[in-house]
C-alpha cells in the first residue's frame, strides 16, 4: 500500500492517448493521478469533464494530469465523445485503460469490500521528484471536489518553494504559517513582508508568492 512520502510506481500504459510511460509523461512537472470506477457514469462524466476544463489552471502550476478506470481503450474513447458533448469541453489529458489491474492494484486504487471488481476515486498528487504528496480516496457516489485539488497544489507548492505551511480553510492571498524548523530570529531575513508571532510555535507571515 502506497503511503505519504513514498516514491510513485513508474508504469507503462495503454491510454486514450496511446501507449504512455507515466515517469516520461510527467518529466519535470507534478502530477495528478485519479482512478474512476467505470466509463459512461453519471459522476465519473461530470468529474472528467471538470478536470479538462481546469485544464489551465493545472498548467499555471506545471501539472500534467493522469486519469484511470479498468475499462478499455475503445470504451474511453466513445465515452470521452460524451464528456465533450456533455460537459462543454475537450477532455485533454490520457485516461488509462487498466484493464489487467495492475496499476490499480500497485496504486492501491482496488477496495473490494466497496466494489469487488471496479476502482474506487483515488487521487495522488506527485512532486517533480516523484515522491507522492497527497493521497485521497473517495466512494463512487461522491464526486470529488477539484478546487480542493487545486487548493492542495498551491499549498504543496508553498512548502516545496518557500518554507511555509497552510492552515485551515487557508486560501490563496491569505497568511501563511511558518515552518516550525525556521527560527523565530531568522524570520525576518526570510520572510520580509513581516510576521506575527502568536505563539512561539505559531508564526503567520503573508503569502510569500503574493
Ligand atoms: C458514477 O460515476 O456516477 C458512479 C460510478 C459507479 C458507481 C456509482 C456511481
């Protein structure tokens, strides 16, 4: 079972896009990486259709997005005809045919006390160095929530780029909490728009990237 902090398991795959080498497919970017449970789905079409009309904003942030059920490709590419039509967009990402399960089974996306035969929503974010950031596994009646996505990336990126943690409910333009490895005297030089110091262990600072 994957965990946080451990290294994404490279594959190659059949996609609606041809055959992909994920680590290729995402180079230097970040990645997201979500499992669906079956092609022509009511949840599953509205989730797509959401993901590729985000399309520039996952690009804003250099992310390459990746989606999988263990339907075929001739399936996907019907179906994608369908989210075109349906969701007002152009689904512009690769969707996996993973139809022996074993990207499935390696990313832990296979329940069976939920479903014995389908993928659940699974989502990873993956960083540059292939180390997965986040993972997050919701039932096939709920669809996820893809400004949450977004909002994970931005806080992932913070951290990554500028020693900074998100607190509850933050959003994009609000403070920001600073790292506790960071000590307090060497704030300023650091972080120059100012800080507050709340508690030793609690130090805001704005948004560096702002
Ligand atoms: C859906 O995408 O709507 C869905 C898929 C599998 C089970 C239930 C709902």
């Amino acid at each position: 079972m994957l965990r946080l902090g451990d290294i994404a398991p490279n594959f190659k795959a059949k996609t609606s896009n041809g055959e992909i080498d994920f680590y290729d497919y995402l180079g230097d970017s970040w990645g997201v990486l979500f499992s669906h449970p079956a092609d022509y789905t009511p949840v599953c079409t509205t989730e797509l259709g959401r993901t590729a009309s985000l399309k520039p904003e996952f690009d804003k942030r250099n992310v390459k997005v990746m989606a999988l059920s263990v339907d075929s490709v001739e399936s996907h590419k019907g179906w994608i005809n369908d989210i075109n039509e349906t969701q007002n967009t152009e689904v512009n990402f690769p969707i996996i045919a993973d139809e022996d399960k074993s990207i499935s089974e390696a990313y832990g996306m296979l329940h069976p006390n939920a479903s014995a035969t389908l993928t659940v929503r699974s989502l990873f974010i993956i960083a540059p160095d292939k180390t997965v950031k986040l993972i997050i596994t919701y039932p096939a009646s709920t669809g996820r929530n893809f400004q949450e996505i977004l909002r994970v990336i931005d806080s992932l990126q913070l951290t990554a780029y500028h020693s900074v943690a998100t607190p509850a409910d933050w959003k994009d333009g609000e403070d920001v909490v600073v790292s506790p490895a960071i000590k307090t005297e060497d704030i300023p030089a650091k972080f120059p728009k100012g800080h507050k110091v709340i508690k030793p262990y609690l130090r805001t600072t704005p948004q560096p990237n702002k």
